[in-house]
C-alpha cells in the first residue's frame, strides 16, 4: 500500500470539525484520490462533542471506521481525553493548545503538535476560522495534500453566499502551516 | 440566632445527574415539574413512567421510577397494559409531538376516549426535537424545519394540530390542560396542572392531560432566551393557555 | 441581606434564563467555561446581598443548577 | 392436575382457556378472522376470572398494550391472525429486546396481503425468523389438535416467564376454527413470586427498574445481544416433536400444526399399504428440532417437507441435516383445503425417491 | 449516459439523488437516525423535481401511501431505518401480494427494540425471509458504496417496473452516514408508457383495474401465489454479485453491504500475506447468488460468512452449497464499529480450517 | 300519446350486481348516492375508489371505478399516495366505523388535517360488520355487541366516538356533514351532502368528509325495519345529522 | 293511474324498508321465496294502480331492485 | 380402519345446520368416539349458506376438513348443487324435501333419503325443529350412533334456558329416524 492518511477529526460543536473534515476529503477527491468521510450523527451531537473521520487513499478504502487512526486534530480537552488512547504509536496529534494544556498529551509516543488556533485566527481577524488553522497544520505535519491543493478546494465546502470568505480561510490554513514549518514538534 | 434555610428543596425522585438536554430546553422543566407533583403527593414509590420516544428518552435518567421505554407513539398503549395488569399504581406516560401528535395520534384518542386512568404529560415543542428537527404535527406555518427548509406550507401540509382542545372532546377525559413554562407565573400555573393532573388519576376520575407548550432552542437555531421569547409571541397566541376540560370544575373554557 | 444563590456551576449550560426571571437582576453571564464548554452565569459577591431569596432564578432553571438560601430570622419569608 | 370432563370446543377457545388455566389476566385483542372467537370469549371470562379484557384500536396498540401489562410480570397475552401479526412487528422486536414475557397468538391465514381467511402456514419465516427487525427470536409453538392448542398456551406462559422472552403459539385457521373433545386441566404449582423480581410495580425500597432495549453505550447493544442469544441457546432444551412411526421408516416426512396432524393420517394409510413412512411434526418451532432430524438424518432416512405454504419450514428442515441428507418439498397451495388424500401421491414419490 | 464531475456526498444523499435520476416523483418519509438526510433532502428536491414530498404521520402511513402512489404507476419511495420498516411490513406484504411496485429504503441500524442508532445487518431475514405475513419476497439490494447506493437505487426502480414488485434497498448507517465520491449519472432510455398498461388513473374507455390482493373464490389465492412464485423464479436472473480473488482462493469470504466493502480490505491485507482467500459480496440478497456460491463449493473451497448480525444470510449460504460444503460464520456484534482488522483473525482461522 | 318514462335511473357506474350485503344494509344505499353524485357530476371516468377492510371490502365489484384495495384503517393514506402521484384525477375513500374510527384514527386526522384534496365516505353502523359484530369506538354506551356481551360500558370502554365532530375541527377540512339514509328525507339530504363534498374536492377546497349513519341489521340482531328505525330513535339523538364544516358557506352549526 | 313499479325478484332481499316509505302503502311481503331464499316483496296488480310514481321506494332499497316507470303524458310528473 | 363416518350438514343461516352438527358431534363424544366438527366462518356466512362439517371414528381423525363426504346432510337447494357433486359413490344423501324436489338428486348414484322434515316438524308444532328430524334421519340412515345416545346429548347443545325444550327436540330426532325406516330410500 503506498499513499494512506486518515484523521479523527474533535472538538465541540460550533467548532467547525465537520466543516474541516468535509474540506479535507474534498481536497483529496479533487486530487484524485479516494477518500471517506463520516460524521458522528444523531442525539449524540446533542450538545456535546462532535467528531468525524476522514480517510485519504490511493487505494480503495475498506473502512471509513477508523479504530486505531494514524492522525487527530483536536480541537477541545474532552475529545483529546477520548481520541488520543487511540492514536497509534508514533501517530500525528495536531492539537489546539488554545484550549488545550499540551502537557497532557503522550508527547513520547505520539507527535504532538500544539498550535494556538484561536491566537493564530484571532490575529487574522477571525476566531471561527480557528478549525482552518488547525487543518492547515494538520495537513503541513503529514504532508497528506498540498496546502495549495486544500485551498483550491475552500470553494467546494463554502456556500457560494459566504464566498468573499474563501482568501481569509485559505490565509488561515497558510497560517497553520506555516506556524508547524516554524514550531515543529512540541518536546 | 439566624439559622440558614434552604428554600429550593429538589424532590428526592429527581435523580443528581446532569441531563443530556440542550441548553435552555425545557425538558428539564418539565421533569421537574413531574417531580415536584408526584413527591408532593406521596406518590413517588407507586408510581410507573412510560417514557416515549424523543429526546426524554433518557427520562428515567433523571426521574428515579420504575419505568418502561415505549416504541414511538405507543406510549399510551403501553400505558393502558400497565394500568390494567396494576390498577392500583399510578401510570403516566411522557411524550413529544412527534410522538404524540403523529404517530402515536391514534393511541392517544383512544386511550382519552376509553378514559383510561392515566396521566399524560404532552411536551410539545413544535418540531422533532431528538432526529434533528424535522417538521411535527404541531410545527406553526411558516416554521422553518429540516423538512419544510422554506416553512410549514399551509396548502401542502395543513396547520398546527392543537391536541389539547381534541382530548378534551373526548368523552372519557377527566382533565385536560395547556401550559407553559416560560415565565415563572406560567410555571406556577404549570405546577397546578400538573398535580391536579395526578390528583384526578389518584381519584380515579379518568384521563387526565397537561400539554407543555416547550422550547427547541436547538431546532428552532434560536438562543435559549429567544426561543423563551418564542412561546410568548408566536407559541401562546396559536396555542392558548388554560382548562379545555374539568369534570370537578363548574365551568368549562 | 441574608439570602444567598449557590450555582452549581458543571451543571449550568449558560442558557441565561435564570438572568431573565431574577427580579434584581444580578445574575449575569460569568467569563468562566465549565468542563463542559458552557459558559456559566454568577452573582459576584457584592451583588449577592442584593438577593431576595425568591428562587425565581431556581424555578426557571431548566437544569436543577441552583441552590437558594435564606436566613431563618427572617420569618415567614421562605415558602 | 385436576381431570374433569372432557368438553368439545374450538381451538380458538381452547387456546383462551388455556390461557386462563395459566393465570392469565390480561388479554388485548382486535377483531380478525378466523381469531374472533378468542376476544369474544375473553370478552366475559378474563373478566369474571377477575382479570381484564380491552378490545384496543388496533393491532399495533394490542401489541403495546401486551409489553405494558406483560412488563409488570402479570400473564398476559394478545391474538391476531396474519395481517394484524405483521402489525406487530416492532412491539415483539421490543419486547424481546427488553426481555419481556408476553403471549401471542397467530391463528393465520391466506396471504399475502388481505389474502384469504382460510388456513395457511405462510407466517413461518415471520414467526421463527423474526419479522420484526434485529437479532431476536420468539419461541414458537405449533399445536396439531384442539387439546395441544389447550396445552401449549398453558406451556406458552411457563415458557415465557421462565425465559422472559415473547412466546408465540403459532396456529391457523384448521386448528382455531375445528372443534375438538378437549380434557381440561389447571396447572397446579405456579410461583405466586413470578415476576416479582423484575416486574414494574413503584420503586418502594429499592432501586428503580427499566424495561428498555436502548443500549447506546460504547458495546451495551453488543452485551444485550450476547445475553439474548446466550438466553436462546439455554432455549434449546426445549425442543419438542411428535414421532411417528420414525424408527423402520425409509422416508421422514415433516409437517407442522394442521398438515402435521393430517398428514399423519396419510401416513397411516400408506403403512396400511406397506410403505416405510414416518412423520416428524416439530411442535416447537422455535427451538427447532434440528438435532432429532439430524439423528434421523445420520440413519439414512430420505425426507420430504410438507407445508401449507409455498416453502419456508423446509429450509431449516435442510439446515438441519445440510451435512448428510436433503429434503425434498411438498406445497399445500395457499388458498385451498388440505386432505390426507392430497399428499398419498407426493410422499410416494418421494419414498421412491 | 451524462458524466458530470464526481460529487462528494453521503451515502443517503446518494439514495435521493439515484431515485431522482430514476425518475422518482413521490417520496413518502418519517423521520428516523440514521436516514433523516433522505427525507431532508427530499423535502426540497423532490419539489424541485416537480414531484412530491410528504411527511407521512407515521411509518406505517408511509408504506401505505406509499402503495397508493405506486399503485398508479408513478415512481415512488419510502424510506426509514429499523424500528419504522417493521411498521411497514403489514403494507409491504398488501404490495407485494396486489403486485405493486414501490422502492422501500431501509438505513437499518442496531436492533432489537429502539436498539441504537449504530450500524447494522440484522434486518436481513426481515428484508429477505419476508418480515410481513404470508408466501411473498421482495427484490432486496445491498449497496456496498457511496456509488452503488447510488446506482442500485435507479436500478431498484427498473426492477420493481419490471416486475410489479416491491424493491428494497438494505442499507445501513455505514453506507448512510458515509460520504464517498460518486458519479453521478441520468438513465437514458426510460419507457414512457411504464405502468400505462395497469396504474390506477380512472376507467376511461376500458374496464376498471383493480389493485388488490383479496382472493376469495376457491382456488383463487392459489392461482395467485402460483402467480407470484413463478415471478420470483424469472427474478433469479436479476442475481448479482462481486467476486474478489475468488479463483484461486482457498476460503471464500461471504458478505455484503458494508461489511463487504469492509472485508476487501482485510482480504487484500491477508493477500499480500499470501493467504488464498477470496470474497463473495451478494449485491442481491434476494435473489441470492446461490448458484455461484455451489459453483465455487463444487470446486473444493471453504467458506466463511461474515455479517453484521448474530446469523442470518449465513443460513442462504449454507443451504446454496448444503449439498458439498459448509460455511463458518463470524459476528460482528451489533452495537460494535466494524473495521477491517477485526476479522483478520477469523479468517485466518477459518482458513487453518 | 301516453309514452312511459322511466323515473329511476340507476347510474351505470353502479354495476348489474346482486350485492352480498345483508337484507337491509344500508351499504347499498350508501353505493348508490357515491355513484349518482359522480354520475351527475361526471367524474367517473376520473376517479379512483379506495375501498377499505370491512363489509363494503367488495364495493369494486359494485362500482365501475378504477380502484384499489388498501390495509384495514389505512384508506387515507393510500388515497394521500394517489392523490399526490395523479392530483388531476378525483380520489374517495369509503370506510367503515371499525376501519375509520379504531385502526385507522391516526390516517383519517392526519389526511384531514394536511387537508388532502379528497372524499372519505364513512358508513358508521357502530360495529364491525364484517368480522361478525364486535364492539366498534362508535358503539353506543349500553349497545350488546360480540366484545361488549353486557353491552358496551362507558367506564371501561368509554363512550362513542363523535368522528364528524372530530374532523371538523381539523385546519385542513373543507366540508364535514353527518347524514343517514333512514328516511326519504334524510336520503335526500345524503344526496345533497355527497355530492357537494366530490364538488368541493373538484374545487380544490380540501378534504371533504360524510358520515353516513348506517344499519347492520346482522349484528344489532333486528329485522331491517327495526334497524331502520333504530337510526332514528337512538343513532341520531348522539350522532346529531348537519354541516359541521364548509369553508364556503357563511355560518356553521 | 298511469304510474307502474317492477322488482327485479331475484335481487330483493325482503327487508321491507320500501314498504314503510311508500306513501301509498301498496308493498306488501309477498308469499314467494326467491332463489336466494329471500321472501319478496310485491305489489299486487290491483294495488298497483295506486301508485303516484314517486320512487319513494326505489329510494330507499339498498339493493337496486325496484324500477318506477311514469307515463309521459303526466306532465311534470317526473323528477 | 373400523367405525368411520362423516357429513358435511349445509342449509340457509338460521336453519339450525350448526346446532345439529354440533350436536352429532357431542353424541359422538359422548359414546366414546374422536369427533372433529368445523364450520364455514367469517364473511362466507353473511346472508347466505350455512355449513358445517363433522368427523366421527373410532380411531384418530386426521382432517377434520372433508373433500368427499361419505354423507351429506341438505336443508336446501343451493347447498344440494354445491355439495352433491363431492358426496361419494353411494354415499349417503338426506334431502331436505319440504323445500328441494327429490328429482334433482343423483338417486342412482347416491342412496338419497327425501325427508319432508319441515312438515315433520310442524306436525310435532314447531318448524324450527326440521333440523333436528334430519339429523335424526341420517342417524338412522347411517347407523353411526343410536338415535337415544343423540338424544342424550341434547342436553350438551341446547342451554339451560331451553331446556324445556328438549323433549320436543328429542321427538324431532325420533320422528326423522322413524321416517327413514318407513319410507326407505328416495328411488
Ligand atoms: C418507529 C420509529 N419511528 C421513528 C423513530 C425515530 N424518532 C426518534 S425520536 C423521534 C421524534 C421525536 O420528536 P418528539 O416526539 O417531538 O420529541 P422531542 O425530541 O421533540 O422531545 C423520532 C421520529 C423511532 N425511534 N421509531
Ligand atoms: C390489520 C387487520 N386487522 C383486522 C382485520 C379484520 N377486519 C376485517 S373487516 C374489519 C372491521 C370492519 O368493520 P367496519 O370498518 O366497521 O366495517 P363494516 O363491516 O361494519 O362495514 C376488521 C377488523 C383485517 N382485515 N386487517
Ligand atoms: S434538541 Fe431540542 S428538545 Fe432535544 S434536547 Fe435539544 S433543545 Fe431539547
Ligand atoms: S433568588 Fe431571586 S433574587 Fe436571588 S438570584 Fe434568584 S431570582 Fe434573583
Ligand atoms: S438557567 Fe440554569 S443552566 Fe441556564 S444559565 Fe441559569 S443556572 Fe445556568
Ligand atoms: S354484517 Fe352488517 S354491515 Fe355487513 S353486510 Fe350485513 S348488515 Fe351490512
Ligand atoms: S313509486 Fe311511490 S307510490 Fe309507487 S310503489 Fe313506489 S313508493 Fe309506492
Ligand atoms: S327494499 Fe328492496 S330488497 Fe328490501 S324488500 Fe323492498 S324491494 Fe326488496
Ligand atoms: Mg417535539
Ligand atoms: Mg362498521
């Protein structure tokens, strides 16, 4: 098997998660290749959490249930608390260290990398695109798609009434690139 | 020497568990208001919950009581069961519109009709609260759901039912009652309600109903105070408060 | 004043019907996030003494978050 | 076991004071043919036998009313015929999910659809299988007289108590409409503690009980269905079946209900003659009487299945002796009236294969 | 065929669109996790379509409108999820017996009772054994992609035209819920006088149709269910399926829908290993790929079935190829989260034999 | 020139057919005012017949109308399925008390309520014909039917169902009239009704409704006259005939 | 009287609602069963001349069975 | 196989053909015997025939639903056109011949027995026992049972509330017995 990325994708509701999730796929659709998506649905939404999995391929994907995934982005202190026992060996962990103490994450097993989202969108002008920044880092760190490729694809996801918001959000997933081109890895 | 007395003393049947409910949802309320009655009367060790369908589904979380979960709408079916094989306890079923008011429409009428003795509380809150807020029986026109996404259309869909003033037309309906919980004087009146609603069962006078006018705030993409605000101005006027039927009352409204 | 509100702040959700129904109206939006992400409501200490222990707050709120408290001295007051 | 006259009634009244020898006091009914005499005589004798009788609105609301009584631990039952079954659909799937112990009765009929009112065995695959929806199973019973129509409902109770679970007397119009002398009987040691353990009554002293098949937890619905089918192997045990006349047969013939006892009579007339045939009429369906079949199998028999249906009790006829033998089949067509002479020619040709 | 670009959509939306592209123009819904985005979308688009959209008052109103509309020849659906298609099953029986095509889409998710909201198999012997009462099948299809909900929800509709006959699709919340590319496209050819020769539109000119399945005079029911049996035989010629690896494998793997999809990936894993085995995915449940399975036993293979579900298309395997093998059988527990390592291990054993 | 003139036309929509109904039913009658209201109207040729479970499940084999058979109790929503695929075409139920008012309360409200631009003819003889006289929710308190041996009993049973009344006060209802065919006067009055609930269904004004009190001479045990006369002396007094709605007139009783 | 009334015998199922309605009283229940083994109704021929042609009693037969014929020459007889 | 016998028993509703099937067939019990009796049921009643069918053996019954009745018991016409084609070769045939004219029947096929029961009954006073001087008739005809062991059964079928009435019931049986033993067969 040669190219494979998945994610789990956390945080509350009103956090964007789905919204990123959605972008990632399409952005793997648009580069051709295969890709799941599935959403938490339901009651279980109700007010808590909300997280969905994403699966990025050039082989045929089995399974757009992911038990043991190989990347995370979490967005709040509970998902990080469900997801990161998960998280395989070694596996990528972007974390929104906005909310989130990095000092609770297994820094030794997993790669951690703690970025401040909220700041980082905040700085930007815009604190609800903190889910861009994150997804930004994310796909700097495992190096899934171009970031090129992720932004090009904004305007399958944005609804055509909030498309004057497209270079913002693509600015933000540069942001979050950028900040793991010069942070690195938390240690 | 002053001594602190505690003034909100929260029925002990009232279980010391957080809800599942959303913010601003009056589900709580509601079950609270339950708790309050049945404690009140000593009714709480004798007593069967037939929960229902929909977000309460979790209800027996909250209430601490010998309980049943129905199949959508049945409640009152199951209810009737109940009743029957122990006539000697007091029964009441908890249900939402959608449960209440569309599938399980013929459960209820005939339940009233036959004058089970039985207690329903009827918590409606305009919308399928629990599979995301699809349109319900009792959605306003013009209400904007996942299924009507361009509002309630009158021509294609009718109006909003008002099941309260159908049970009371029914011969077998001891009490039956619309209230709201969105203003403390409507939650005193709602508290009223519903211990009388449990009193005519204790009585054995026959069927007895409190409708619950309730939020979505969720569904209704609203702010818990918005939606609040919602049952004053758009709720009460389509759905008036007050007795649709008193069989111990001189008059009826 | 000898009345006093205790909230118990990881059930509250923030839905600020409490700040409606309070007829002094201390309650207020705190700056706080419960565990749960809510962000919870408050009665700083000053305004506290403003409290008439009618537990409106309490009737309102749709969650069993609050707890009302009034001195005994004060006869006749608590229902 | 007190043994008084024999009394000449239908199956349909037989199964009614079956149920009221078992302590039944609940029914909850909803008129269909060829079932009507059943509500009719509950109507007056659940109520004098100080029990309750409601005629609900419909079949769905039967079935709920059933879970509710039946969830207090209290004896009770429901009965219907093909069409009004399948409206029970989701209320079984939900008793068994919440392990409650309610009797059902399907005196069925022509199908599908409003089909006819005349017999038929069509509701085989929705009674054993399981109609409704998940990985449930309702015991099954299928008597072949008048009297096992008494006796099983009597068994049907015990059945459901001891597993918590729905029992189904699966019937059909021959056995529920036929008169037959019927020596009654009242089963004498029942538990007056039955249902006391779990049964919904007001949580005095203690913590409150739930009935409910809602497992939304990380592998709670895995748990309940670990339990429900450890609960189904316990069932085995219960296997029943006539045999007839097996041991020197060359061909088994298997039939259930009214072709069982029926073709027995075929079968008789055929050893008359000299043929090596024998009958095997499962009286549960539900545990199946695989095993027995299977041992049957192992000897060397050939099989031919006989239903009055188009072909659904044959499949775990050949499920059960997949390894060594097959089943040939036999349909009594829906719609017409079964006789012994009916199945001479299709046995015979079978029996020389 | 029109080829616009893939879209990115979740397998319900997949199911609305293949019904529109079929030409669908009555959809009959309730709301139910995990199907709600079928109705929500339809609420809009089928309008759009010039069609229509009604929120039924229940399932069991669904089902039923469902047979009115279809009855007149119009393409329409229904769709819901576990607990609402046991509701239907009275309806689904009156349209499979008054030979009524309706598309019936079933998200199936854990039972029994209100079970959870989680994936799913176990509604197979409800869709394929037959849930409702009497001798009837419906045509039962198990998309096991975005893509082939999409695909198989245009040919359910060709299929129910062809034969008169209810079609389901058996879904559930994996093939639901998940979003997958899909191509979408348009059938071409579309026979604009389907349903002229028998749809309800008012006796003009000609003797009135009746739609019904009422058969009263002797012998009629079975003129009927003879009728209806022969139809089910010229269906077999609708069998379809995937074959993965199939040639040289040693152990077959049998499953469908979603865990077909599922065990691909655990059967290219054990092949890179260099484990001979292969996969049989039904697409049509019923008919079942019976035949190919005996071929496949008949060349020497052993066979594993693997479902979401305690056992139950286990059962078509092993009759399919009773006569020379047998299959095993794994569960994926209901209530759990299927992934392609979980059944690693019992293949392989399977495989050790 | 005397030439004679035949005063009785039977509509040809009515089919040659002896009927199996029993001497004195009023099904019959109630066949024949649906066939001269679409005879008049000229909608035969139109219209599609959902026929329903109970004695009238033949009524294709008296009237010449495209029809289909549904489910016991679920007529209105087949009709509401038949209704939206074919809405140039005119769409009837015809339903009895058993069928209408018990199984298949939730589709008749539901149907009404959306206001389905279609006719219900429901025949309310106040038992189950069909199935051999069981007690039906429209069965009068004290009246002796197969499940009510001692006569139906309000406290266990309720009291009967007033559907007319019901319906009436359902948003999407255009016209509802309850009328019997006991007397010349009140066929008249029946023919009246029928007819104009098929002309406001031509209107598209909505769901129109008929209930026709109606003997079953079988199962009250009478000889036809004595049912006949039972329609006056006891079904009227509870089942009072009239317009209960019509969205076109001026005042409503 | 130019007015004439015809059964069709075999369809009549003797229930005798038309002899209430008929103003004039000349339905009677005859002596004869019919194959259905219905006892029918009748008018004798005597009788028969009384009859205004009003159909009352068409009317009111559930069953079909009566045919009511009017001379034309009665002007505005008819309905 | 030793005693057997069967009748379908068909007339109009109200002709008492149920009452005296049932009453065969507790006679049957009552000396002994299994007996099976099933009626036609539900709709198929309303208004028209009426009929019932009974087994009586003294071994096992197999069917209690008859498709070639050894005997037939008719109280009017169309139950003679429905049911005389299915009655055996030389089965045995009790007309009801107040109200069917013997000349329909297939006499040299069958052994037919024209049995006036309606004047028979009402010559005892009360025609409502003409089905109780049939089934006398064909107890006699067919030897099942003594016509006494019926007439003790009487007492099973009729209720405590007519229970004067069963000697006149009793009568009925006796004077259709008699019948047959004075007049024979219809040839
Ligand atoms: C037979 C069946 N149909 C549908 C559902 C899905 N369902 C769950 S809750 C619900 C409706 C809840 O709405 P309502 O009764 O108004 O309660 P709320 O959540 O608004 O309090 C539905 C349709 C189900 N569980 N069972
Ligand atoms: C689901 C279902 N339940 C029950 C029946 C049996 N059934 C046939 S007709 C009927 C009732 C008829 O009563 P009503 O509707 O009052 O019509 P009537 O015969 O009195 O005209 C019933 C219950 C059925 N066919 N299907
Ligand atoms: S979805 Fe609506 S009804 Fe359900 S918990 Fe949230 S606010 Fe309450
Ligand atoms: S008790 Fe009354 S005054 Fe005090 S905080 Fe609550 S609402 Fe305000
Ligand atoms: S009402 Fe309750 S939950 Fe809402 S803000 Fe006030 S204390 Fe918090
Ligand atoms: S049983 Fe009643 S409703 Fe049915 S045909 Fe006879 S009289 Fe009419
Ligand atoms: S037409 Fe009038 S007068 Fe003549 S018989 Fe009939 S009812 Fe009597
Ligand atoms: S009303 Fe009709 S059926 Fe009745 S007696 Fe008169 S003619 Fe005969
Ligand atoms: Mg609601
Ligand atoms: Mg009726």
């Amino acid at each position: 098997m040669s190219m494979y990325q998945d994610a789990i994708i956390a945080g509350f509701g009103g956090q964007g998660v789905m919204l990123i999730g959605n972008l990632l796929a399409y952005a793997g659709m648009d580069a051709g290749l295969n890709v799941t998506y599935i959403p938490v649905y339901g009651p279980e939404m109700r007010g808590g959490t909300a997280n969905c999995t994403v699966v990025v391929s050039d082989d045929v994907i089995g399974s757009p249930i992911i038990r043991s995934p190989v990347s995370l982005i979490i967005m709040n202190g509970p998902s990080l608390d469900k997801f990161q026992p998960m998280l395989q060996d070694n596996g990528i962990l972007i974390l929104n260290s906005s909310l989130i103490d990095p000092a609770q994450t297994e820094k030794n097993r997993v790669q951690v990398f703690a970025v401040p989202v909220n700041e980082i969108a905040d700085s930007l002008g815009n604190t609800r695109m903190a889910n861009m920044v994150a997804l930004g880092a994310y796909v700097q760190a495992t190096g899934v798609l171009p970031v090129k490729r992720v932004q090009d694809s904004l305007v399958s996801v944005i609804s055509a009434h909030y498309s004057h918001m497209i270079p913002k959000n693509a600015e933000a997933l540069q942001a979050g690139a950028d900040y793991v081109v010069q942070h690195g890895r938390y240690a | 020497m002053t001594q602190e007395l505690r003034v909100t003393n929260y029925p002990q049947v009232l279980t010391d568990r957080p809800t599942h409910y959303c913010p601003g949802c009056h589900h709580g309320t509601a079950h609270r208001l339950v708790a309050e009655a049945l404690t009140d009367l000593g009714l709480v060790e004798n007593t069967i919950l037939v929960g229902s369908i929909g977000c309460s589904v979790f209800i027996y979380n909250y209430l601490s009581l010998d309980a049943i979960e129905s199949p959508h709408g049945r409640a009152p079916a199951v209810a009737t069961g109940i009743k029957r094989a122990r006539p000697d306890k007091i029964v009441f079923t908890y249900q939402g519109d959608g449960d209440l008011a569309s599938i399980g429409m013929a459960e209820i009428m005939h339940c009233a009709n036959r004058g089970e003795n039985i207690t329903t509380i009827f918590v409606n809150n305009t919308v399928y609260g629990m599979t995301g807020g699809q349109m319900a029986p009792t959605t306003l026109v013009g209400q904007k759901t996942t299924t009507s996404p361009s509002g309630r259309s009158q021509e294609d869909t009718g109006s909003a039912i008002r099941m309260t003033e159908i049970i009371a037309s029914l011969g077998g309906v001891a009490y039956a009652e619309r209230v709201a919980v969105n203003t403390i004087k409507n939650i005193k009146k709602a508290q009223k309600a519903v211990r009388k609603a449990f009193e005519y069962q204790v009585k054995g006078l026959g069927f007895s109903f409190v409708e619950v006018l309730a939020t979505c705030p969720t569904n209704w993409h609203m702010t818990p105070l918005a939606a609040n605000k919602r049952i004053e101005t758009e709720m009460i006027p389509y759905f008036p408060l007050g007795t649709y039927k008193d069989v111990l009352a001189k008059e009826e409204k | 004043m000898p009345s006093r509100v205790e909230f118990r702040e990881d059930r509250c959700k923030g839905c600020l019907l409490c700040t409606e129904v309070c007829p002094t109206g201390i309650i207020q939006q705190s700056s706080r996030f419960n565990q749960k992400g809510y962000k919870v409501v408050e009665i700083t200490a000053e305004m506290m003494s403003e409290c008439k222990g009618c537990a409106f707050c309490a009737m309102m709120c749709p969650d069993f978050v609050i707890n009302v408290f009034k001195s005994e001295s004060e006869k006749g007051g608590a229902a | 076991m007190s043994q008084p006259d024999r009394i000449f009634i239908k199956g349909n009244e037989a199964i009614a004071r079956g149920a009221l020898a078992a302590g039944a006091k609940c029914f909850f009914g909803y008129p269909i043919t060829p079932q009507n005499d059943i509500p009719e005589f509950m109507s007056q004798a659940i109520v004098d036998a100080g029990g309750q009788f409601v005629q609900a609105e419909s079949e769905v609301a039967a079935a709920n009313m059933l879970l509710g009584a039946a969830a207090c631990g209290i004896r009770s039952l429901t009965s219907s015929s093909s069409p009004g079954i399948s409206l029970k659909q989701e209320a079984l799937s939900y008793m068994a999910g919440s392990e409650v112990p309610g009797v059902i009765v399907n005196v069925s009929r022509g199908g599908p659809g409003l089909g006819d009112i005349g017999p038929s065995q069509a509701d085989y695959f929705q009674s054993v299988k399981g109609g409704g929806h998940g990985d449930y199973k309702l015991l099954v019973l299928a008597p072949g007289t008048v009297q096992e129509a008494y006796d099983l409902t009597i068994k049907a109770f015990d059945l459901a108590f001891k597993y918590r679970n729905p029992v189904m007397i699966l019937a059909d119009a021959i056995i529920g409409q036929m008169k037959e002398p019927v020596v009654p009987w009242t089963p004498e040691h029942r538990d007056p503690n039955e249902g006391r353990t779990w049964g919904l009554v007001g949580a005095k002293d203690r913590a409150p009980r739930l009935v409910k098949s809602l497992f939304l937890e990380d592998g709670a619905l895995a748990g309940q269905n670990l339990k429900l089918q450890a609960k189904y192997k316990r069932m085995q045990s219960e296997v029943d079946q006539e045999l007839f006349l097996t041991d020197d047969a060359e061909l088994i013939v298997v039939a259930f209900g009214s072709i069982g006892r029926i073709v027995k009579s075929t079968v008789r007339k055929l050893r008359a003659q000299g043929k090596k045939v024998g009958l095997v009429r499962p009286i549960t369906l539900f545990p199946f009487p695989a095993d027995v079949l299977l041992g049957l199998a192992k000897q060397g028999k050939r099989f031919i299945t006989i239903e009055h249906n188009m072909g659904q009790m044959v499949e775990d006829v050949r499920l059960a002796i997949r390894t060594v033998a097959d089943s040939d089949f036999y349909a009594q067509l829906p719609g017409t009236l079964p006789t012994p002479d009916d199945f001479e020619e299709p046995i015979l040709k079978a029996l020389e294969g």
